[in-house]
C-alpha cells in the first residue's frame, strides 16, 4: 500500500520515428516489407520481429509483475468512477428535458411581450414627438422675444433648431405644414432683420461715429445739436457691460458656447466700437445659423454703393440743416467729412469679413468667395464720382452740348455723359434686359450685366440688379435708374452746382484718391477709376471747353473787335487795379485770363504744363495783335505813308543812341524799381545816380544835335507827322499797357520758378512728377515778356520823338516858306509867329494827353530837353533870314518867350536853353563890333558857323558890303574864339 498510485500516461504524445517506439517500430516493419523484394527479406525480417516480439511480451509480463499490487488498486477505483459518471449523466439529461420544457414555454410568451415592449416604445416616441410640437409652437413667440431684445442668435438657433426638427423627424407629419411654412417665413423676416441690422451697424453707425467725431474735431464750424449724444459717463454699469462684451468676444473667438455670448441688455451702455465689433460678431454667426452666408455677402456686395449713397444723402442733409452752409467752400467740408465715412465704413467691413471668414469655416460654408475692401473701393469710387458729376453740373454741360450738336440722348442717367459713344444700331434686339446694370450695351455675353455693373456702378439702382437677377423687367432703359435717389440728390445740395468747384476740392481730392490707390494697392501708372474720372473732366470738360475755350474766345473776340484799342477801363477798375494811369480794357482782359491760370496752376498743378502751352499760346496770339495794333496807330493809311518819328526809331542807330543817353537808363532803373515795389505812384520818380545841371544840358544838346543831322534837308511835312492827338493818346495808353502787361507776365514767369506748395505733398507720385514747369515753358514766357517791355519801349520812344519831330515841322518850315516865315505883318508884330502858337498849343494838348495817360517820368522823358532842340532850331533858322532888322528880331524873342512859358509850365522848370535863343537874337540888333566887343567880355555861348552868320547878318543890317572889311571881322571872330575859352554851353 506504500507503492505510488499509478501515474496516468500524457494524452497526445506522438511517437518518434525510431524503432523502440511501438507505432514507430510498426511503421518501419511495414515499410520494410512493403520495399523486400524477395522472400528471404521477408523471412529475415519476420524472424526479426518475432524476436522483437518474444523480448516485448518477456517485459510486459515482467512489469505486469512489478505491478501487480498497483493494477489491483486501480481497477476497483475505475468501477467507482464509472458507475459516478454513468450517474451524473443521467443528471444532466434531466436537466436537459428540464431546459427544454422551460424553453417552450418562454417561446409562447415570447410574441406577448414583444407586441408589450413595441406599444411602450411607440407611446414614447409619441410623447416626445407631442412634446417637440409644443416647444415648436412656442419658437414663434420666442422668436419675436429674442428678435425685440436683439438677441439674434437665440433666435437663429431656435428657427434652425426648430425647422431641423420639422424637415427631419417630424418631416412627415402633414399637419405641420402650416407651421412649417410660417418658420420659413420669420426665417426669412430674421434674416432680412439681421441684414439690416447689419447695413445699420456697417453703415449708419460708422458714418454717424465719423460725423460726430469730425465734429467734435471742428466744434466751432458745425451746429453741435447734430452730435451723437451717447453719454460720457463712467458707471459702473457701463463698465460691467463693455467688460462683458469684451470677454463674450473672445469666447465667440474660441468657438465657446455661443448662447452664452448674447448678455447685453443695454446696448447703450457699450462703446461704440465694442458694439459694433460685438452685433457684428453676433449678426454674421446667426447668418452661419441660419445657413445665409452666401445670400447676405452677396447682398452685401451689390448694396455697398445704395448705403453708400445713403450716407452722402443723410451727410449732405445734416450739413444742409447745420451752420456749415456758411462756410465759404461746404462741398470741400462735405468730401472731408464723407471720405472720413468712407474709411470707418471700410474698417467695419474689414472687422465683417474677418468674421465671415471664421464663420465659414466653422460651418463649412460653400459658395461664393467674400468680397474684398477692393471692391467696396471700386464702389465708393463709383459714389463719389455721382457726387462729383452732380456738383460739377456735368450732366447739364453734356445736355448743353448735345444740344448745339444736335444729338439727342437720354440725359436722366448722369453718368451717361461718360459713357463711350457708340452708334445706335437700326436692328431690333430679340431680347430686352430693362432692368439689367448695363443698359444699352450692343455686345456682351449672358455673364456681363454684373461685370458692367462694376465698372458703372453708378448707372443702376442695388433694387433693379437684384430683381433682373430674380428674373424681374421693367420697362424701359436708364430712365427708369435711380428715379428716387436722383430726385432726391438733386434736392439735397449743400450748395449750387458750378464746373469751377473743381479748382476748390481738387488738391483735397488728390489726397483722398492717393490714399484710395494706396488702400487698392494700385500699381504705378495704372490709378484707380476716380483719378482717371477726374482727370479726364479736367482735360475733356473744364480746360478744353471751359478755360482753354474761354482763351480761344478772348484772342477771337481781340482780333475782330476793331475798338479794343480805344477802350479804356473804368475808374472803378483802374482803382481795384491800384492803377494811377488808365490801360486798355483788352490788355486787363488778358492779364485777367492770365491771372485765371495762374490760379489754375496753383488749384490744379498736375496740369501746369497744358495751362502754359495755353497761356503762351493765348500771349503769342496777343502780341502780334499787339504788334498790329501799333502798327496801325502809326501807320493807319496805307503802307507808303511814312512817319518820320517811326522812321526815325527804325534807324538803329538813333534807337541805339537813344537807350544808351542817361534819362533812357534812369527812366528803365526807376521803372523796374516801381516793378519791385508793385506801385505806380505820380512823382516818384527818382534818378539812380543824380545828374548834375551840366550833365544834363550836355546830354540835351547831343540829342538835338544827333536828331538835327538826321534831318536832311527835306523838312518834315503835314503827313509825316501824327496830326491826331487822340492817336498819341492811344499810343501812350498801348505804351503803359504794354509795359504793366510786361510787368504782369514777367511776374509770373518768375512765380514759375518758385516750388508751388499749395497742399502738393498730399497728391499723387505722378502728379508730383509732372509738377515742376519745364525752363522751356518758362523761357518762352519770359522772352514774351521781354517782347512786349519792348512794344512798350517802342511806343515811348516814338512818342518822344514825335514830340521831336512836331517841333521840326511847326519851327523849320520848308524852303518856299522859309525866307518869310518869321516875319509877320505889322498888325500881328506883338504876337508870336503862327507856326510857333500852333505848336505851344500842340505842345500843350499832348502834355495834358500825356498827364492823363503816361506815369509823370515818362512824360518828363518825353519832353525833357526838348527846350534845347527848339533853340537849336530856332538859332538854325537865323540861316534862312536875308536880311535881319529890329521887328524880326522882337518876333524871334517872342517866340523864344512863348516856348520857353509853355515848356516850363510843362516841365515845371525854367528852360534856360530857350534864352540862349533869344540872347543869339538880341546879337543881331548889335553891330559887328559890338558883337565882337560882347564876346570878348562874356565869352562864347554859340559855335562859330553861328556867329559867322550873325556877323553876316549884322553886316547885311549896316550895309557893309566890303570884302575886305568882312574878312576882316571873320579873322578877329576866329582869334577871339581860338585865344578864348567860351563860356557856358554852345547850342
């Protein structure tokens, strides 16, 4: 019983293939017979295994042997066990029958419970259905409570929320029809709420936050009544409330549960900027809820230039009702103060496009791409040039020429006039597009009317493109554009609509278009729509019809008004001038035209350069009227009629010596003096170098020395001399016109050479290139100056040798009249001669035409040293006397007397030249030796070929006819004027 209980051989053991193992061993005998080919293998293996067989059997029975005691042991368990199995098998069929019995009878109740279990899910799934249309039809109401309390996300989600249900579980029941089409309604009524809350906040808001903050900035030009009154103060409450905002912001920011973000009740109490950033926010999310994304950019997009408008009306009509109508320029305030707009309108939409961007990409939004503030720039361009075309009166000049060109045109679409023509086709169109954004247009495919409509976004209403695009017509063409707006625009005018306005607002223009190009980020060389808008009206209607037209009429009316020449301006204007002397009404014509542009050029200095070239060309035209002019006072017959003064002037060197005597030099230095000081006052003239009483006499008698070799031996008749007073008075007034034209040109020439700042640094880089006037531009115009300095130097000179010239003619008559012409009949022996009364009177009438029409320093040019030449002329006339006695001498010193009176009352000094005249007569009534006698005691005062013929005429009076006795006296004459110096000056 010591002996180990008998271990159980392991399960699954496979046997090897080695010949100890039985299976193995077998397997081998097999094959070993199966491969013996003849009987002795066979038997041998036979043998073999009958051996192996005989020591197998040996050892089994030698372990049957060993354990015996262990078999006996195990065989009365294994009965056991056998018997306990047979016993639990009969168990488990028990339990088996059992099952089955229990089986059956759950399957009977199986199909009862079930049928139970489906009622219950049913009646639940009613009640959740029952209980889903309740809450459905509260969300109306709801709707209206989050809608009045602007709580518009509440409200979005609770319609999408509401209509998911209705379009998914409850799609099918039909009796929610009604309530389903009324949620579509208020969907639609939300999202139109939405929308103009957000035209509200994007538009109204910015521009009534830009307008109250312009100002305050400007508190004094503008009523304050018109500033927004949000209140200033720093409650606590105000302070809560923007610091919810703030935080709701960044929650909506971070995806956060946006339910929660809707918490102001007291929109008022938010800053202006934090509740605007904070509606927007909200306003974009609810269309993301309410799956509008698409429909509102796209409404949005094609509004901007109705709100727009909006704004420039509301602006205009605030401005209109406040104290800015007493500005001296409202247009210039109306467009700082609607750009102002413009900019903190285009800040808004660029904080709502950042929300619709993250929008979208929350909600994955499929459709068209945002607009971009490109296109809000390209409207507002579009705007601001309807503004511009109303206040330029553009659209009445286009009616107006259309009128004188006899083409008819629709005129109700203001910007028609910028449209490019094209010639109306006789085919009738198969289609029309009335309502399209494009009218008229004879080409384009079915995808142009919204392209056109962004390139003349001023020529449709947003309502007529939205209804073409919804498939609505109208009747008509443009007529039918704008009709309440223009009625409207043309009402609202903050003032009266002039094509000149554009000089006032076009530097401030410049600026806002340079900061619109920046905002587009414009390429160089290509400028936005407005700067070319602006520009071609500049060149196309306001300088080639308007200022370079009124040039053109200016040189057309001159050249065909024959008495331009002999009108003079009134007091008034010579007064408003700061003028002492009058000027031809033509030539402040012109100086008023060239002060025009030069207003221009300073208003619109981009276009310097094509005002010039008109200028010179307006210049160039009037001096060769100018030049026409003179030559038809001095020439008015024909053209063989010869004026010695004229003739004279074109001698070049009696014109040179004349410029170079020092009263020329003196006059042109005080004259350039006055130019400097910009005053022409009587009197003032004042030498540069004063000179002394010899200087003068000296430069007096080689004037009339020069001017009596000059003559010949001709005389000066009736025709070569200007008869006319009036016509030396038209050309002293041509002479001061010309030279205070002169002055005027060159003055602005000169301006041409400063830098012209007048707001420059404000407009564009190419504008600013083209700025600096060309030195050409300002040579020619210099030289135009100089040109007309010398029309006037003309006149002068020939005024004062005309003067000259008249004293020749009246005093040194021609040879048939010479041998009487200073002697007289008796009864007029106490008179002067003829000749020389008519030409004190003549000398008279021109000093008063010249008083009342030259500076007072040119009239002393004009008859300064003339006492001179007339005694030179009178003493030259002792030549032509045959014979001398005491009545012609009298008469000779009356003559002396009568032109000294009158030259001294003109000169206001005593002309002591004109004694020496009669001092030469009074030798005559002495005799040769008394004559000789004189001059040794008082010296010389006359050349010797004069006192040759006053010896001769002395010797005539004595009846000395002796050769001898003549030569006699010549030969003393000639030793007393080479032993002694001669006193005073010789005439």
């Amino acid at each position: 019983m010591d002996a180990p209980p008998p271990t159980k051989p392991p399960r699954g053991v496979k046997y090897g293939k080695d010949e100890s193992a039985g299976c193995g061993f077998l397997v081998n005998v097999i094959k070993s017979l199966g491969f013996s080919e003849t009987t002795e293998e066979r038997q041998k293996e036979k043998l073999k295994i009958e051996q192996e067989f005989k020591r197998s059997d040996l050892r089994l029975n030698e372990l049957v042997s060993r354990h015996d005691q262990q078999l006996t042991i195990v065989l009365p368990l294994f009965s056991q066990v056998s018997t306990e199995v047979t016993a639990s098998r009969e168990r488990i069929h028990a339990v088996k029958e059992n099952l089955g019995a229990c089986k059956r009878l759950l399957q009977c109740r199986r199909d009862e419970l079930k049928k139970m279990w489906t009622d219950a899910v049913q009646h639940k799934y009613v009640l959740e259905m029952l209980e889903q249309i309740q809450e459905l039809r509260k969300v109306p109401q709801r709707v209206v409570s989050y809608t009045a309390k602007r709580q518009y996300l509440h409200a979005s989600k609770a319609l999408t929320d509401a209509l998911a249900t209705l379009n998914g579980p409850l799609q099918a029941v039909e009796g929610l029809s009604d309530l389903r089409a009324d949620l579509q309604t208020r969907r639609q009524q939300l999202y139109q709420r939405l929308h103009e809350e957000l035209v509200t906040q994007v538009y109204t808001n910015s521009a009534n936050e830009a307008f109250s903050s312009f100002q305050r900035t400007n508190s004094s030009r503008l009523n304050s009544s018109f500033t927004r009154g949000i209140g200033a103060r720093r409650s606590t409450d105000r302070i809560e409330a923007n610091a919810r905002v703030r935080k709701a912001l960044a929650e909506m920011a971070q995806c956060f549960d946006i339910e929660k973000a809707e918490i102001i009740e007291d929109a008022d109490l938010i800053y202006p900027e934090l509740s605007m950033s904070y509606f927007v926010a909200i306003i974009v999310e609810s269309f993301g809820m309410l799956h509008k994304v698409p429909d509102s950019l796209e409404t949005l997009r094609v509004q901007i230039q109705t709100e727009l408008l909006n704004v420039v009306r509301h602006t205009t009509h605030q401005l209109s009702l406040s104290a800015a109508t007493g500005e001296s320029n409202p247009l210039l305030m109306l467009l700082e103060i609607i750009f102002k707009q413009f900019k903190a309108i285009a800040k808004t939409h660029t904080l709502l496009l950042k929300n619709y961007l993250s929008v979208g990409q929350k909600y994955s939004v499929v459709g068209p791409q945002p607009y971009d503030l490109t296109d809000f720039w390209a409207q507002a361009q579009s705007v601001l040039q309807l503004l511009l075309t109303d206040y330029l009166d553009i659209q009445n000049a286009a009616s107006d020429e259309s009128a004188q060109t006899g083409f008819t045109e629709p005129t109700s679409n203001i910007n028609s006039f910028f449209l490019r023509r094209k010639v109306p086709s006789t085919k009738r169109s198969m289609f029309k597009f009335d309502k399209s954004s494009h009218v008229g247009s004879s080409t384009g495919g079915s995808n142009e009317p919204f392209k056109e409509h962004r390139r003349n976004a001023s020529d449709a209403s947003v309502d007529d493109n939205l209804s073409a695009q919804l498939g609505g017509s109208g009747k008509g063409s443009t007529s039918g554009l704008f009709p309440h707006e223009k009625k409207q625009r043309e009402k609202l005018m903050i003032c009266t609509p002039d094509q000149n306005i554009i000089t006032k607002v076009y530097l401030p223009l410049m600026g806002y278009i340079k900061e619109i190009e920046n905002f587009m980020k414009c390429k160089p060389g290509q400028p936005c729509s407005l700067h070319d808008f602006v520009d071609n009206y500049i060149k196309d209607s306001f300088l080639s019809k308007g200022h370079n037209r009124n040039l053109q009429l200016t040189i057309e009316a001159l050249s065909k008004n024959q008495d331009a020449w002999r009108t003079i301006i009134s007091p008034e204007e010579m007064k408003a001038l700061n003028l002492s002397r009058p000027l031809l009404q033509s030539t402040v014509m012109v100086e008023r035209r060239l002060m025009e542009t030069k207003s221009l050029i300073h208003d619109l200095p981009c276009y310097s350069e094509d005002l010039l070239k008109m200028v010179c060309a307006l210049l160039k035209a009037y001096r060769e009227i100018c030049q026409g002019a003179y030559r038809g006072i001095v020439q008015p017959d024909s053209e063989d009629k010869r004026i010695y003064s004229v003739a004279w002037l074109k001698d070049e060197d009696i014109s040179r010596f004349l410029k170079t005597l020092p009263n020329w030099t003196d006059l042109k230095t005080s004259s350039q003096r006055s130019r400097n000081n910009r005053r022409l006052q009587r009197g003032s003239f004042e030498p540069s170098e004063e000179e002394s009483p010899l200087q003068v006499q000296q430069r007096n008698i080689r004037e009339a020395e020069m001017l009596t070799s000059n003559l010949g031996e001709g005389g000066i008749t009736q025709q070569e001399i200007l008869v006319e007073i009036s016509v030396l008075k038209e050309l002293a007034i041509l002479q001061e016109s010309m030279e205070w034209f002169s002055c005027r040109v060159s003055e602005f020439a000169n301006d041409l050479r400063r830098p012209m700042v007048n707001g420059l640094n404000s407009v564009s880089a190419e504008c600013s290139a083209d700025i600096a006037v060309k030195d050409g531009t300002i040579k020619v115009m210099t030289n135009l100056a100089l040109e007309f300095d010398e029309l006037a130097n003309t006149c002068l000179l020939v005024l004062h040798l005309e003067v000259r010239v008249q004293c020749f003619h009246y005093l040194r008559s021609k040879s048939s009249v010479r041998t009487n012409s200073y002697v007289g009949s008796k009864d007029d022996i106490l008179e002067p001669d003829r000749q020389v009364q008519v030409l004190t009177k003549r000398l008279s009438e021109m000093d008063e035409a010249f008083s009342a029409t030259l500076h007072p320093r040119k009239t002393r040019y004009i008859f300064e040293g003339l006492a001179h030449l007339a005694s030179r002329i009178l003493i030259q006339a002792s030549n032509y006397l045959e014979h001398i006695d005491q009545i012609t001498v009298q008469r000779m010193c009356r003559n002396s007397i009568a032109l000294q009176q009158t030259l001294s009352n003109i000169t206001a000094s005593r002309e002591v030249a004109l004694d020496q005249a009669k001092n030469f007569y009074e030798l005559l009534c002495m005799e040769p030796d008394e004559i000789l006698n004189a001059l040794l005691e008082r010296g010389t005062q006359f050349s010797e070929m004069q006192l040759l013929n006053a010896l001769h005429l002395s010797c005539k009076a004595c009846s000395i006819t002796d050769a001898n006795l003549l030569a006699s006296y010549q030969q003393k004459l000639s030793d007393i004027l080479g032993a002694k110096p001669s006193k005073g000056v010789v005439v």
